[in-house]
C-alpha cells in the first residue's frame, strides 16, 4: 500500500468495526467472570481496580459507538464519495473529534485498571506503590492533554471540520505521532512494573514463571501501540483522509480492549483454577477407574483365623527347604482373629487393653503450617 496515495472504490469502515466490536465483547465478558469470581468464589468485596476495569469497558463501548457514528458518516469510503454520497466531510469530522476524545478517556483509564490491580496484589511493596502513583498521574496527564489537544486542534475551534472558515490547525499527522511514543513508554513500563516482586515471592520457579506469564500478556497491549505508531508512519495524512486514517485507530481500538483483557486476567485466575482442577480431577479419575478395571491382583493377603491360613500350608512347606537358618511360628493364640480392631488408638493417653505379646501401634502425626509470604497470592 502506498503511505500517501491509499485508495479504495470499497468502504473499510469493516476493518475498524468488527475487531473493535469482537474485543469489546470479550473484554465484556472478562469484566463480567471477574466480577463473579470476587462475589462468588474468593468472596472479597469490590476493589478499586474493579471499578477502573468497569469505568473502562464503558468508555471503550461509547468509543465503539463513536466509531459507528463516524463509519455511518463516511469514514473508510473514499474521499471522493463522501464529498458526492455524503455532503461533504463535516459529518465525519466531528464525529471523528469524538472519537479522539473518547480514545484519550478509555486509553488511560484501561491502563490504571492494571496499575490499581497491581497496587492492590502487591500493596506490601513500597517501591511499587509509588510507581503506580507516579505513572497513574502521568496517564491522567496524557489522557488530559490528548482530549485537550482534539477539541481544541483547530482555532477557531469549528475550524476542524468547517472548512468554509478561515481557520488555524495543528498537524494531525505529528499529533498522532506525539502522543502514540509517550503512550508506548507507558505500556512498556506497565508489563515490567511487576516483574521484580512476583520473583521475590516465596514460590517455586514453576509458579513463578506461571504468575509473570499471567502479567507479561499485558505485553501484547505493547504490540498494538507500536503497530499503531507504524501505521501512523506508513499511512500518512493526505487528501484520502477518510481511508488513510483508520488503519492507525484500528490498532488504538485493540489496544484499549487488550488492557482492560489484562487488567482482568489475574482476577480470574481463582475461576480458571477452579474449572481446570475439576476437568483435570475428572479427568484423571476416568483414567484410574480404566486402569483399576484392567489391573488383576496377583494374591490377597488377609488377617484372619488360623482355619484360614491352612490352604496355604502346603505352599509354605514348599519354600521352607529354601530358608536358611531357624523357623518359629509367631504365637496368635491371643486371637487377633478376624480383626484388626486392636491395631488402632482412639486417642493420646489410652490404655493398652488387648492381652498377650502384641498389643497396640501408635501412630502420631505432627503438622506444622507456616506462610512467609508478604504477598497476598490469594487475591489474584
């Protein structure tokens, strides 16, 4: 594709719906199990992560809606049919600053979601407090400015999409630039924020290379906002600019749903782990029945009378030429028969009542359970 001249007699307006509509579903459904596992199943009360997730799926929706908007006013036909079809591109244009705006709302707000989620699993490390705080203020600060500089990237500020006024305006092609690079930092920062703590728990290496693999999907958010710089690169402004455009906001949309996906993803862990330990019980279970069912024992052994023990003399009078040294019968007339009722002790301190030489085995047992964990592993 050519960066200046891309040109297509089709509308693309597809491109940007579908995937951006797929993910909102599936960030929607994450939101909704973690929810659930909370309420349900660790039984903890709403975190103020949560309500950053769900602050965030809503802005995503009403930025999936303005994207419909601005898809039903031309955006991804051709220039030239939404000048003949659509009446101009005035529609589009406005429609598109709130796009924009609302892209500065849910970008940031998706990101806090993972920064309050970290604040919260890892609140025993200082370092990591302050952190998030000093990254949250800088993504507030971003989200700020991009809302700012899109309402007001013209002066006057009707001189954005009305283009029969004598107007002043920034270059959208810098601006999209400018603030995809600080947006980049910000999620590069994001997915190694936690690294350092999850491998100063108490695990063993297998869990902890399980629990960063958990926080390093967020890394995928990473992928979409570098993929969304190049886009803005190779798609440059021109005078297409109702095609040229949507391939770099396509990427700001799944970026968006992959934050709040990875803001949600280590809450779920308690249902994930619930629902593959009864498909691997299950499983296991049906694999153990086969084998019991296909597995004949050799011999049973018993306790027992005397009486019946004597179908085996004969065998046993077989190997006796093959035993070195002295023979003695073990003396059972005290008749442990038929019972093994004097094996047990119901309790410490109990008196030994059984007659004759064998009397009773103790068995005791000694637990010991102790957790240094600082962090509460518990809450994923």
């Amino acid at each position: 594709m050519d960066n200046a001249s891309y040109f297509s007699e089709t509308s693309i307006g597809g491109v940007l719906i579908i995937p951006h509509a797929v993910l909102s579903f599936v960030a929607t459904v994450f939101v909704v199990l973690r929810m659930w596992t909370s309420r349900y199943i660790t039984n903890t009360a709403s975190s103020v992560d949560e309500w950053v997730s769900i602050a965030a799926l809503v802005a995503n929706h009403l930025f999936l809606i303005s994207e419909g908007v601005s898809v039903h006013f031309g955006y991804g036909e051709n220039i030239i049919k939404v000048m003949n079809e659509y009446g101009g591109v005035h529609d589009f244009l406005r429609s598109f600053v709130a796009c924009e705006i609302l892209y500065g709302l849910s970008c940031p707000l998706s990101k806090m979601a993972v920064l309050a989620m970290y604040y919260r699993i890892f609140s025993a490390s200082r370092l990591l407090r302050y952190c998030t705080w000093v990254m949250a203020a800088m993504m507030a600060g971003w989200g700020i400015a991009v809302c700012a500089v899109s309402i007001f990237a013209c002066d006057p500020i009707r001189g954005f999409w009305d283009k029969s006024i004598p107007s002043k305006c920034i270059d959208q092609n810098k601006f999209f630039i400018g603030i995809t690079l600080p947006n980049i930092f910000f999620d590069v920062a994001t997915v190694v924020l936690p690294v350092r703590e999850v491998w100063h728990l108490q695990l063993k290496r297998e869990k902890k290379w399980a629990i960063t693999s958990i926080f390093l999907l967020g890394g995928s958010v990473v992928v979409a906002s570098i993929a969304r710089l190049i886009l803005f690169l190779i798609f440059k402004s021109s005078e297409n600019v109702t095609q040229v455009i949507l391939f770099g906001h396509l990427a700001s949309s799944i970026e968006v749903c992959l934050a709040i996906i990875a803001a949600c993803l280590p809450s779920c862990a308690p249902l994930l782990k619930r629902t593959l330990g009864k498909f691997v019980s299950t499983a296991k279970s049906n694999s153990d029945q086969g084998n019991a069912s296909d597995t004949k024992p050799s011999a049973i052994i018993t306790i027992g009378q005397k009486s019946s023990r004597k179908t085996n003399n004969s065998s046993l009078r077989r190997d006796d030429n093959d035993l070195q040294g002295s023979f003695e019968r073990l003396d059972d007339s005290t008749s442990m028969q038929g019972s093994t009722d004097g094996l047990y002790l119901d309790g410490p301190g109990q008196v030994e009542t059984k007659p004759g030489k064998w009397k009773q085995i103790h068995v005791v047992r000694d637990f010991r359970v102790q957790s240094n964990e600082d962090i509460p592993m518990r809450d994923l």
